[in-house]
C-alpha cells in the first residue's frame, strides 16, 4: 500500500513539473498578469428640465405598458436633447414651498406645455430672473398629428395659454388666420425652423415691476429676452418638434436653439 502511495505521489509530482516547464516555454506578453480594466470616464452633463405636452419623453402612448413593454414609439427629439443634457421631467412648475425642482435646475425646456397657474407663473419668472436659462415652444395653433382625439387629456395642448407670463416679460403673441398652411422655414440666428400657421411674437410694454429687455426674431417667429439675471428664448411655433417629421434638418435646427438659449454668458 504503501508503496502504491510513493508512485501515486511521484507521478504526481512530474506532472507538475511538465505543466510548470510548458508555462516557462510561453510567450512573454501571455504571461503577464491581467490588469484591472480602467474605469471609464463619466460625461459630466448638465440637467434640463423638460415640462411639455408633446411626446417628447415618454413618446405618444396610451397605457405604461407600452413604455414598459418597449413598444412604445420614441420621439426624436429625446435623443437629440440627451446629447448634451440629462433630461429631468416635470409635472409642475411650483408645489408648496414655492419653485420646488426649479431650484435644482439651471435649463428648462417648455414645449407647448399646458396653462400655468398662477403659482408656477410666479415660480418661473422668479427662476429665470434668478438666473434660470429658458427655451419655450408656444405655438398658438398645433399642426402636428396626434393618435388621440380633440377631447382626450393625453392629446398635446392645440392652443398655448401662456398670456400672463409673456405679457409679464413684454410679449404678446398674435395668429393671422388668413396664412396659408404648409410647412416653410424660418431663419434664426443659425438655426433654420420648419414651421406650419406660426404665432407671430410681439413687443409690448412688459408688467409693472418686470424690466425684460426682449429682441424679437425671424420676422415675430422668436423673441430673445435678457430678464433679470436669466433669459428666454420663446419660439411662437412648435412644428420643428412635430414626432413624425424627423429628420438632419430638424435635428441640427434643435440643437442650434438649444445652443442659443443655454450658452453661457
């Protein structure tokens, strides 16, 4: 038995030796150790907060179970804005202490959102004078298709509301009726806007107590405002984020507005 033993243990022992010379015959760059993999470098980018009716973050769905179940179709324009943001949601502009997720943010996007009240109206001016960065679609007569019927809640706002906020900050916004429809593109600045039956963007004498300093754009299609320590770029239509019209120009016409109303002083 014992012997048995002693030539279990000796072949043992030259297998080991076998292995150990094959391992000193490979290559040099095979026997290095394996290092840790390198963490990879964050993107450090700023939040937007986005408030609209238009479909832009969740897409145009009926139930939850079609973003859960994947199936719902995404808008264009998320991937767009994700480029150089992290979008945050919003439901609401002001809660009980006042401005609430405002505070947390430095950009907001408005598109074609639905009539403030009178607390998030106060909420936004006080942000933007504070020093907030806005970019907002009003249009004043949606053109753009939508699965959901005139009267259902889910549909986009068809008519902005946004009067009290605007003539706060020395707008008014104005529709001819008698323009003809169909899409036409309108210059501003480096961005060149598809737009349908566009609102038309007015100066008027801004609310006492406010001391906006507004530029109006392409023709009344846009208006530029300094207010306070923050500005607004206001967009009297909102046919470039129409979810069925993707495409390089209107991509390349957001990221151009995007770049307008966010840049730094």
């Amino acid at each position: 038995m014992i012997g048995r033993r002693i030539l279990i243990g000796a072949i043992f022992i030259a297998l080991v030796s076998v292995i150990a010379a094959g391992f000193a015959r490979w290559p040099e760059n095979t026997r290095k150790p394996i290092q840790p993999e390198q963490d990879l470098p964050e993107l450090d980018l700023p939040e937007l907060g986005l408030m609209a009716t238009l479909p832009i973050y969740w897409g145009e769905v009926s139930e939850m179970e079609e973003v859960l179940n994947g199936s719902a179709r995404p808008h264009w324009a998320r991937a767009v804005l994700e480029r150089e943001n992290i979008l945050v949601p919003l439901d609401s502009l002001a809660d009980q202490d006042g401005a609430g997720r405002l505070r947390m943010l430095d950009r907001l996007m408005l598109a074609q959102p639905r009539a403030l009240s009178p607390p998030e109206n106060v909420a936004l001016d006080d942000w933007v004078t504070r020093g907030g960065r806005l970019l907002l679609f009003a249009d004043p007569l949606l053109t753009g298709h939508s699965r959901f019927a005139i009267s259902d809640r889910r549909r986009p706002q068809d008519v902005v509301l946004l009067s009290p906020i605007l003539t706060r900050w020395g707008l008014s916004l104005h529709f001819d009726e008698g323009q003809t429809p169909g899409e036409r593109v309108v210059g501003v600045g480096a961005a060149d806007i598809p737009v349908n039956l566009a609102g038309t963007l007015k100066v008027i004498t801004p609310m006492p107590g406010a001391s906006p300093q507004c530029t109006v754009l392409g023709g009344g299609l846009a208006a530029q405002c300094a207010i306070g320590k923050g500005s607004a770029l206001i967009i009297a239509d909102a046919a470039l984020l129409d979810m069925d019209g993707a495409g390089h120009r209107r991509k390349e016409a957001l990221l151009a507005l995007t770049n307008r109303a966010f840049a730094g002083p």
